[in-house]
C-alpha cells in the first residue's frame, strides 16, 4: 500500500468486505442448522437454500444498471440497498413457516446481492487513483468468513441457533454505516469520457467480454462439486472430520495468501495469464481428487485454491474494470457475479446433486474437470480478443 495515500477509504473498503462476506460466513453453515431447527425437511431446506443463490443471478443485475443509469448514480443506489437489505432482513423475525420464508428469502437475497458489485467498482476505481492494491482489501472478506464461520460455533452451542440471526442483522447495520462513507467518483462527470458516451457498447457485444463471462461462468461451475461434496468424498476416503476441517481452512489460507499478493502477480504474469492458467490448475485439482486418495497429493491440491478461487476472482474483477465502458462499470461487474457465482455456482450445485448420487465423486469430479477445461480454451480465445483492443504498453499476456 502506498505510504502517502489515505488509509481511510482502505480501511473501509476492508471492512466492508470483511462485513459482507462475513455474512456469508455465518449463512453457509449455520442458516440449514436454522432451518433444521424449525423441523423443515431437507428437501425444503435444499429448496430455500437454492432459491437464496438462484436470486443472485437476478439482482446484481438490475443494481449494477441502476447505479450506472446518470440521474440516479453509484451512492444513493449502494445506501439505498444497503439499507433495504438491514430492513429486509428483520423480515425473518415475524414469521417461520415455509411460504412466508420463501417470501423473505427472494426479497432479502434479490437486495442484498446488489451492493457488492457497486463496491466492487469503486473499491478498483480507488486503487487505480491511488495506486493501491484490491487484494489486500478484498482478502478481508476471506478474514471475515473463515473469522464467523469457525468462531460462531461455540457461541451458537451455548447461545442457541436462533442468535446466528440477530449476528446478521448486527452486520447488515454496520454494513450500513459504512456505505455511507465509502468514496465513490463522480463517472458521470470526471470519468465518463466522451468516447465512452457516443460509442455505448453493448457488455455482450464488446469482443472477448462473453468468452471472458462464459469462461467464469465454467470456473464456478467446476467448483460446485467442491463445495458441496468435498467434505463427504473426504469421509469416503476415511479422513477424520478434525482432518477435513484443516483441509477447509488449509484451502481458505491459501487463498488469503494470494489475495495479499494479487498486485504482485497481476504485475508479473498479467491478468490473462492469471485467469486462463487458474482454469488450468483449476483442471488439474478436480482431476486429482477424481483420482487420488493419499493425503499428501490432496494437501497439494487444496493449495491450488489460492489460484482456482483467490487469484481467479482478484483478475476478474480486474478484468471487468479495465475492459467495461467506464460509465457501465457497476453493470460489468453485476453481471460478472450473476453469471459466474450466480448461474455458475446454482447450476453447478444442481446438477452435482444428482451426479453425485449417480456417478460417485470419481465422475463427478471429472466432469468438473472437463468444465474447467472448457474454461481454458475459452479463456484463451477471450484473452486473445481483449489483449488485441488493448494499447500495446498495457497489453499484459
């Protein structure tokens, strides 16, 4: 980080993603306990917990487009949601039945997915002033994840599950008073340049952008036999659960790691490079799990989530932010969330579901191999295409 930039907007970046994804940190794992807790089946708890990822492919979206839209701006639509999002959630307070959660679930889910990509914008047009480094704000959010995600736990034997509600409502309010202090540039005035106004490219018709969106799109997908049945293979091999957990956060670790030292890489090997040779380690750690059953190879291998997750996302939104208009730079990324975490991510947890009990963890892994390969060649095509409209001084691979 630069010595003579303030460290101000740093922090609040920092703890905005610690906040949002520390969230995450106690819904993953703690929200089907929740629902368990109200006697729901478990294909209604599957249900509820698709609906609230299968929304993230609407919301981001319409945020990201709003927030670009000129009479309207980035900041009132970030407090906006933000605020709607805290409100939103006090929803699941006055009701537990299925229907009234599923109401609570579409409304929450489709408000709070949108900020982050807002954010997101404004966290990269704040570096890219600056100087700065993204990766050492947004490794925050891994901090704040695997922070909730262990912590809480004995917190919740004592206190009772339902308190996993009221930490999230706390956060939603912090999260809150934070976007109010977030710095956002005025694109309309300082950074929409006139270029940018008369040409208006369409995001899907901007050469190289749908491979780049696809090639994420297969990345995520290729990760949902990850992480839904990552930890079941492991106690089909006959790995203790004390040693899955290390696993977990070993993966976790290491993605922190490289987040720290994003700018480092991004320098050196580029942000094509980054991104088509994850998808490669991305292949290449699904073939192994299809394959191997020693834990030193499988040590290895989840070190390959520093890559496959941590290094992908940090040179994608990099990606989205150099490559997007700049006055359509909340839309680029909203978009990137939706498809890849989004569509990516809910489609590949649906069919690995039925693959799993099907075709065993060997196939299924090997078919999440195959999704990541697809990646790389499109990834390579999408490079190619980008790299060419690029100045050559800026050209990175």
């Amino acid at each position: 980080m630069n010595g003579s930039m303030p460290h101000g907007p740093y922090w609040l970046f920092s703890g905005y993603f610690s906040l949002y994804f520390g969230i995450l940190g106690v819904w993953i794992p703690y929200w089907p306990l929740y629902l368990s807790s109200l006697s729901f089946s478990s294909e209604m708890i599957g249900s509820l917990t698709a609906l609230a990822l299968g929304v993230k492919v609407l919301g981001p979206p319409v945020w990201g487009r709003l927030a670009d839209h000129e009479p309207i701006g980035r900041r009132p639509v970030l407090i906006g949601t933000s605020i709607a999002t805290a409100f939103l959630f006090t929803l699941v307070f006055f009701g537990q039945s299925y229907g009234w959660l599923i109401l609570f679930i579409f409304l929450y889910s489709f408000v709070h997915a949108g900020p982050l990509a807002i954010v997101d914008t404004a966290a990269m047009e704040w570096v890219a002033r600056h100087d700065a480094d993204y990766g050492r704000m947004r490794v925050w959010g891994s901090i704040g994840f695997i922070v909730l995600a262990l912590g809480l736990g004995p917190v919740v034997d004592h206190y009772g599950i339902p308190l996993i509600l009221w930490v999230i409502l706390v956060m939603h309010a912090s999260m809150v008073l934070i976007a109010w202090r977030i710095p956002i540039s005025h694109h309309q005035e300082a950074s929409a340049t006139q270029e940018s106004r008369e040409t208006k490219v369409t995001l899907f018709k901007h050469s190289g952008i749908p491979g780049f969106y696809l090639s994420g799109l297969m990345m995520q997908f290729s990760h949902s036999a990850y992480y839904g049945f990552y930890s079941i293979h492991m106690v089909d091999l006959g790995f203790s659960k004390t040693t899955i957990g290390l696993f977990w956060a070993l993966g976790v670790l290491a993605e922190v790691f490289v987040m720290a030292h994003s700018r480092w890489l991004l320098k050196r090997v580029g942000i094509s490079t980054l991104l088509t040779g994850s998808l490669l380690l991305a292949t290449l750690r699904w073939l192994a799990l299809a394959s191997v059953s020693h834990w030193l190879p499988l040590l290895f291998v989840q070190l390959l989530h520093a890559f496959t997750f941590g290094a992908f996302h940090i040179a994608s939104v990099r990606r989205v932010h150099e490559s997007a208009p700049i006055d359509q730079r909340a839309t680029a990324q909203g978009w990137y969330h939706a498809l890849s975490f989004g569509c990516g991510g809910g489609l590949g947890l649906l069919f690995s579901g039925a693959w799993f009990d099907q075709l065993g963890a060997e196939s299924l892994y090997t078919l999440m191999a195959a999704s990541s390969l697809t990646g790389v060649l499109v990834s390579l095509q999408s490079c190619r295409k980008l790299e060419r409209n690029k100045p050559a001084k800026t050209r990175a691979c």
